[in-house]
C-alpha cells in the first residue's frame, strides 16, 4: 500500500538518429591565468577570519569587564549606605 511505485519507462523509438558533431577548437586565454591568485585569496579569506575572531573576542572582554564594574559599583554602593 505505502510501497513506492517506480515511474513506467517512456516509449522509445528504435530507429537510431546520426548527429554531426562539430569540434569546437578551445577558448584562447585572455591573459594570464587566475592559478596564482588562488593562494592570495585564501590568505585574504583567512586573514578577515582571524581578524573577525580577535574583534569578537575584544567585544566580549569589553562587556564582560563592563558587567564587572556594574556589579562592583553596586556592591560598593551598597556597603557605603548600610
């Protein structure tokens, strides 16, 4: 009943069909190849992620030393008025 049913194969015709093939010579390059800027995009790449993660790690101390000094000024405020 849930069994999957495979599609019928569609009717072919067994007459075979000859095609000309034409043989296209290659693209001649345009300059230089792009093989050597694939190193200095991967270290542009890699660079932008570790720059990335030093500013995501600077933006956590930061709020992390802030909610530090709110905690302090609070239990330091609260020790000078009892």
């Amino acid at each position: 009943m849930f069994r999957p049913q495979l599609p019928e194969a569609p009717y072919l015709p067994t007459t075979t069909v000859t095609t000309q093939h034409q043989v296209q010579a290659p693209m001649p390059s345009a300059g230089r190849s792009l093989t050597p800027y694939v190193g200095v995009v991967a270290a542009v790449v890699v660079v932008g992620i570790v720059l990335t993660a030093l500013l995501a790690a600077v933006a956590v101390t930061a709020v992390s030393v802030a909610v530090a000094a709110v905690v302090l000024r609070s239990l330091l405020s609260n020790a000078n008025s009892r």
